[in-house]
C-alpha cells in the first residue's frame, strides 16, 4: 500500500498523536508492533519533546513520527528541536499547512496534515505535503466544524486530491479499517482504541472511563473556540449550560482556563478535568498493550476482508 511504502511500516496504521496520551512509550511501542507511532507534542515544551524524542530513538529503531498542533505556542522551538534531533516524519493539525510544510520538507522531513473537509485537503496537496489525514466528525480531540462524517468524508477526499490520504475518524476496529480503504482511503489514523492502552500516558482513571462508556457519552462542544469532542462530566455539563445560554467566547475562555486538558487526561480529574475521546469510546471495553491493539486490528481486518468474497453478486 502508499502509506507502507511512504513510511516503511508494516502496517498502514497510524497512531493518533493525542495530547497527554502519546509519549514515546505509546509511540516506540505502536511502531515496533508495525505501525506508525506519534509523539503528541502539543502537551509538551520543546525540551520534553527533545526527550521523548530521544527515549523514543532507544525504544525503537523503526519509524515514528511527532504530531505537531500548529495552533500551539512554541512551534518554532519545537520545530527547531525535531530538526536537531532528526526526526524524519511529522503530522502537523489545527492551523495551516502552509506555513512550515516547505520548511519541514527541506529538511528532508516527510509531511502529513490533518484536514476535516475537501478544501483544505486541496490546500495541503498544494503546498506540497506527502500525505493527508481526513478525519470525519466522530473523531475524538479537536475537530472540524463541518460536521462531515468519516464514511461521507473520505468519498470526497479520494475524488479530489490524487496524493496519499489516511482515514481517521471512528475507526476501532479491523472492520472499521476494512470500509474506509473500501472507500478509498490508503491507510488509517487510530486515536482512541490507543488511549487505552497499557503504553498511553493518559491516567488510569481516564482509561477507565473510557471502558465504561456508553454510546452518546461524549459530544463536540466549544464550537465557537475550537471544536473539540469530550466525554461527559462536569465540566462538559458548564460548558454545555454556557453555550446554550449563548455565551460568549470570553466567557467561554474563562470557563477552559489554562490545564483543563491536562487536570482530566494526565492526572485523572474526571469531574473538572477536559476528557477529549471520540464516539467509538463506547466501543472499547478493555485496556490492552498497543502491539495487541495492532495484533485485532491487522487480524479482524484481514478476516473482513475474507468474509466480503462471500457477499460477491
């Protein structure tokens, strides 16, 4: 597949690489089951993204990736570090590609940018990037405002662009995988099945919540800000009350403060914490290691794919 042969991976699977939940024990440990591990650097200042970079670097001698949030301060810094330290492949999302594609590039380094609509995807073929990442409405983190879903998405994506592109969006599963590469995609990007997993740095009282969730416990919110998909709790409830009071984005900013992120994923305030998760949280009903993950995804894909030669008409 493109995506094996543009990353010299194994498998064209992708981990997401989540705030708080991504470090390089998650990310070493994705890439050495044969696929693409992330480092999220957008919870981490420039001299800790130099570290995992680093561990990750002694963990693993295949290769893994950062995940850059371009809406995140530091960039320069960060992207400073990723240069020093040689890494060779990065994702960036949440802001525009064109501003630091060519520059990553002319370092050699190889470029995926998340888009949640055809516009931007036609904007990042532009500018150059090697890869895209579609991610549909069911993705957990930041999102778009589109509302687009994976399964409707990635139809338009693989009409309008003619480079690699990577499904993400809802996807837990080897059948999940099975329909969007049926739908055109090359690849996919897995978040959430990840968060739960022994290697995610996410906070145990996190994971928890994750397995004991139940369909329609999370939502997009903060639309007016940037879009993000948390699950419910009581911090969801305030900003839900605002938002339906027709706050404004002071107010609101008020409200997120500084650390939400880190007070809920990292250190397990499932009351005032910011739980960010997508729709297929419900989906997930156990904390494995990430080479299992990899392991259910590449085998129940594979027999989809098998059972689907029966369905021939």
């Amino acid at each position: 597949m493109l995506i094996n042969k543009l990353f010299n991976i194994q498998y064209p699977i992708i981990q997401g690489g989540m705030i708080w939940c991504s470090g390089w024990e998650l990310a070493s440990a994705v890439s050495n089951a044969g696929g693409l591990g992330l480092i999220g650097s957008g919870s981490m200042y420039p001299e800790i993204l130099r570290i995992h970079i680093k561990k990750c670097k002694e963990a693993t001698q295949k290769p893994f990736g950062v995940n850059l949030p371009l809406l995140y301060p530091n960039i320069e810094e960060h992207i400073k570090v990723m240069i020093e330290e040689g890494v060779k492949i990065v994702f960036t999302s949440a802001g525009n590609p064109k501003t630091w594609t060519s520059h990553l590039k002319n370092h050699g380094i190889l470029v995926a940018h998340v888009v949640s609509n055809v516009k931007f995807a036609l904007k990042c073929q532009e500018v150059g990037v090697d890869a895209i990442v579609a991610e549909g409405f069911e993705a957990g983190g930041h999102n778009g405002r589109e509302e687009t879903t994976t399964l409707t998405l990635i139809p338009e994506i693989k009409k309008a662009i003619n480079i690699p592109f990577i499904a993400a969006g809802g996807i837990a599963s080897g059948q999940a995988m099975a329909a969007v590469i049926a739908l055109g995609a090359n690849g996919v990007q897995v978040g959430s099945r990840f968060v739960a997993t022994k290697e995610s740095s996410a906070h145990a009282n996190f994971k928890n919540a994750i397995i004991n969730s139940r369909e329609g416990d999370t939502k997009l919110l903060l639309k007016r800000l940037t879009p993000v998909r948390l699950l419910k709790n009581n911090f969801f409830d305030q900003v839900s009350e605002l938002e339906e009071r027709g706050a404004t984005v002071d107010e609101l900013s008020i409200l997120l403060g500084k650390g939400r992120a880190k007070k809920g994923m990292f250190e397990g305030d499932l009351i005032e914490g910011e739980l960010e998760i997508g729709q297929v949280s419900s989906q997930i009903k156990n904390i494995l290691t990430a080479k299992e993950v990899i392991d259910e995804l590449v085998s129940d894909y594979n027999k989809t794919i098998q059972l689907l030669g029966n369905y021939m008409i």
